[in-house]
C-alpha cells in the first residue's frame, strides 16, 4: 500500500463563533485519512495569510468559504494527488509555488493551510501514532503549561478594556492534571469576585467566552484575578499573562494608542506595563505594541525585565519577521499560530528558528477554533514550554485541555514542563 495522497475531499463547516471555516480531508491509497481545518480570529494582523471568502452578503454576511472549497477541489488537489503525505515540505511547496503570491491571497491561506493540516495528519495516521508522536518523532517527554484566557477585553456595556487577554498561568502545578483543575476553580470563582466588585451585578460574557472585563484599568482587572486565586488557595502556584493586542487600539496618524480612555505613547504603554509587572507575576505580555512598532518593540523588550516580551500580529508566524525581531532584539519569544503563515512547513520553519536561539514558542489556538485543532499536537510533538488554551469552557477550548489530559495519561513518564528557568520574577 502507498503513502500517496489519492483523493481530496473539502467542505464548509462552522466555527465556535459560527462563522463558516473550510475543513479538507486527504485520503491515502493505503486507506488512511486525515483532516484539517483552518480557523481564524479575533484579533487579526495583516501580515496573516489571506482568508479566502465569497463576500456574498447573503450568505453569512460574506463570510460563507464556498470558494475556498472549489479552490481544493479544482486546484490544489490535481496538484498533490499522487504526492506522498510522509512529504510534507514538498506538498506544501508545491501549493506555495501554486499560489504564487507573498500572502496566499490567490488559493486562499485557509484553502492552503486546511489542505496542509489534512496532509500532516493524514502521514501520522499512516503510521498509526498519535500526530504529536510523530512530530516529536516518539513518546514526549513533557507536557506544555496550559494558560487560560478567563477575562476578555474589549467593549462590553459601557466598559471598553484596551488590552484583550487576561490569563491565568498555573506555573507550579504539580501536573497538568492540578493546572486545569486550578483555572477551572478560579474561573468559577471569578464570577462571585467580579459580581462583588459590580456590586451585585453577575459579569458579562466576554468575546471569546470568558469573564467581560468589568474596568476599563488593566490594574483592577489583574487585582480581581488575584482575588480570586487567593480564595481558591493558589496565590504561591499561580501566575499571570497578558495578550493586549495592541494593534486593534493603535492609531497611526497620531502614533497613539487607547488606554483606560486616553491616547498614550509607546513610551507611556511601556511605562504602564512596567509598573504592572512590579505589582503581578507575569510570565510574558503578548503585542504590547503595534504590529509596526519596531521601536516600541525594543524598548519593552530592554525595559520589561520581570516578565518575557512575546510578539504575536507583531510576528505573525512568519519566518523573515521573526529573524528581523531577533536580529533587533524585540522580542524574546513568539506566539506559533500555523495559519497565519498558511502550510505546516512554514510554521514548523519559524518554530526551529526560535528554539535554536532560545526564543520562547508558544503554541496558540484562535478565537474561532473548532474541535481537533492541531495546536494541542503540536505544543506536546515540539515540546513547548506553554501553550494558549483559552478559558476552561466551551467544547472546541476544552478539547485542547482535554487532549493535553489524555496525553499525559497515555506518557506517564512525561511531566509538567518546569516553568522556573524562564519566569523572571
């Protein structure tokens, strides 16, 4: 029997959030299947790859992926069929050269990266193990920290909260087994914490399912979190991060960007970030900054010494950005997203970059996720120190905690990734 792609398969399924999003399914002659679906996010940077939609109105407001899907079945698949899925440099080159342009804006990012995604996991069925055993090419030896976005930013009422992602970082839970059990407690106690604090009001949902940010003050919002760790009794295990998607609150005309209700300067978002590290334990802040801020970028990242500054939209997976970022020192890590640059291959190049120089990778799911994202795979296969989880809710999140759990189980000599060699507070 073969390892060769011989039929192609692709449809429209949905999100978590209901948008449509493309899934692909590549079968082998040796009777093998693998799939992969693209998802997408809240907070996008236009340095992504492009994300192919039909732009009829009367059809999910634009957003529906039919064209995508003829895109698979008419172009990419006569292309790879026939091509070994054990190769998956080669196939994702040939859909690269198809393409032809910087930002897969012909095929589609999510038509090449769906179809890569199938490819990947399509190899690792055919040689019967678990897709993250063939990435780290055996049994793990550790299992990546998880954190856990429990309150959103945003607008919610009458509250707008500039920075996007508050999260939990459990950095000394004896096994990832206690880590979610930990989020999971101190999720639930949020709710009584932030109800208290609205002086009897229950919060809001946030966009991406955790707690609404009840104060537009990063500073409160982080205080309520350590409220809440104290009364579940982790306050000596639990730790914090931020994602503030930056870009989505930056102006470029005045160079400025919304916080708390005023338009500050880099300099003043860097300051403000200073001092938060002084009063909380943050293992890293993801996009500070502006996905062009270079300047600012460097700054935080000479300044910011009790926490590890990490570039996400900043990055957005792509190889030339990050070796810019290295070579500049703007970073000491980034955020691994596969479908921002758009194949397996390409993210898997960025991956080994940073891990070859000491840059921390962390492994992050989308706001759109769907259930059996490959992120869970790959931030066990590559032996990640952490991966995004989102908040312990909603089925597509809890499947990454879930998958991480059944892993664990099944690699009893792997453990918890120890944290204390890079926190820096």
């Amino acid at each position: 029997m073969s390892t060769k792609i011989e039929r192609i398969a692709a449809r429209q399924i949905l999100d978590c959030n209901s948008r449509p999003a493309l899934e692909v399914d590549v079968y082998t002659y040796d009777g093998v299947m693998g799939r992969g679906s693209a998802p997408t996010g809240t907070s996008v940077g236009k340095y992504e790859s492009f994300i192919l939609r039909d732009g009829d109105e009367n059809d999910y407001h634009g957003l529906s992926v039919h064209k995508a899907v003829d895109i698979v079945h008419n172009i990419i698949a006569p292309a790879v069929i026939d091509m070994d899925v054990l190769d998956q440099k080669a196939i994702d080159e040939a859909m690269i050269a198809l393409d032809g342009t910087p930002n897969k804006g012909k095929l589609g990012g999510n038509s090449i990266y769906s179809t890569s995604i199938a490819c990947y996991r399509a190899a690792a069925a055919s040689q019967r193990v678990p897709l993250y055993r063939y990435i780290a090419g055996g049994p793990p030896k550790t299992i990546p920290l998880p954190t856990f976005n429990v309150i959103n930013g945003g607008k919610n009422g009458n509250v707008k909260q500039a920075f996007n992602e508050f999260m939990l970082a459990p950095y000394r839970a004896d096994s990832v087994e206690q880590a979610i059990s930990m989020a999971v407690a101190v999720s639930q106690r949020l709710e009584s914490v932030i109800t208290r604090y609205n002086k009897g009001v229950p919060p809001m949902l946030g966009r991406s399912y955790g707690w609404a940010a009840p104060s537009n003050d990063p500073s409160v919002v982080l205080e309520l979190m350590a409220q809440a760790v104290e009364e579940c009794g982790f306050t000596d295990k639990m730790a914090y991060a931020l994602d503030c998607a930056s870009t989505e609150m930056y102006d470029a005309k005045t160079s400025t960007y919304e916080l708390m209700g005023n338009r500050v300067s880099s300099d003043e978002i860097i300051d403000f970030a200073s001092e938060l590290t002084k009063r909380f334990n943050l293992v890293f802040i993801e996009d500070l900054l502006d996905e062009d801020d270079w300047k600012g970028f460097i700054k935080a990242n000479q300044e910011l010494k009790r926490t590890i500054v990490i570039g996400d939209d900043f990055i957005a997976t792509n190889p030339e950005r990050l070796n810019k970022a290295y070579e500049l020192k703007a970073v000491d890590g980034f955020i691994l997203k596969p479908n921002q640059i758009g194949t397996i291959t390409e993210a898997l190049n960025a991956h080994h970059f940073a891990a070859e120089r000491g840059l921390l990778v962390i492994p992050s799911g989308r706001a759109g996720g769907v259930i059996g994202d490959i992120i869970a795979d790959l931030s066990i296969g590559l032996h990640s120190k952490i991966s995004k989880n989102g908040v312990p809710k909603t089925g597509e999140r809890l499947d990454k905690m879930n998958y991480l759990l059944r892993a664990s189980s099944e690699n009893p000599d792997s453990h918890l990734h120890d944290l204390s060699k890079i926190v820096r507070f």
